[in-house]
C-alpha cells in the first residue's frame, strides 16, 4: 500500500468510514504505528502495537502517548488509516465505547 499524507487520501477515507451509517467499529482489530522522529516516543519506545480492539489502540494513543509521538502516529483499522486528529476525534466521539481516563472538553 502506498503512503498517504496527513491532510491528504487517508484523511479523506477516515471521514469517510466514520461517517458510514453503521459508524466506526471500535471493536474491530486495530494497529497503531508511530513514525521515525516524530519527538519522542511513547514508553518503551514503541514504533508498532497490535491491539485487539480499536478502542483500546484510542485509549493508549490518547492516554499514554506524549503530544509529540501522537502528532506522528496513525492508527489502521480495517485497511482504512487515521491520523492524530482523526484518533483525537475518534477517541472524544460520543461512540467511543470504554471509560475515559482522561477529561475531554
């Protein structure tokens, strides 16, 4: 699969698949990839995790990675890509199905 930029095709598609009528699954399997020099990393220097479900890569992403290392991830779930302000949107999306830990205004 070829890169896509930021503000580019994959923003395009994430809007896309979120505003399907049966919405974003946040139960489908989900990875969660943090580019090369993007500040630092979250702990334990992750570039790749797999997680079980898409809300629990939202939670990580939103609630233990710093500012830096989140301004240069993307999260892919079901082929379809989603950049930081995408994984930001999706994780203070009423839908969003766990317990936040972290107040969103």
């Amino acid at each position: 699969m070829a890169p896509r930029n930021r503000d580019g095709k994959y923003a395009q598609e994430a809007r896309g698949q979120v505003q399907r009528p049966n919405g974003f699954d946040y139960g489908a399997p989900a990875e969660l990839f943090v580019m090369a020099g993007a500040g630092r990393r979250p702990k334990g220097n992750i570039t790749y995790k797999r997680f079980g479900t898409a809300a629990e890569a939202l939670r990580f992403a939103v609630e233990e990675m710093n500012a830096p290392a989140l301004a240069g991830a993307y999260l892919e779930v079901d082929e379809a890509r989603f950049g930081s302000r995408e994984i930001q949107d999706l994780y203070e999306d009423a839908a969003y199905p766990l317990t936040r830990l972290v107040a969103t205004d």
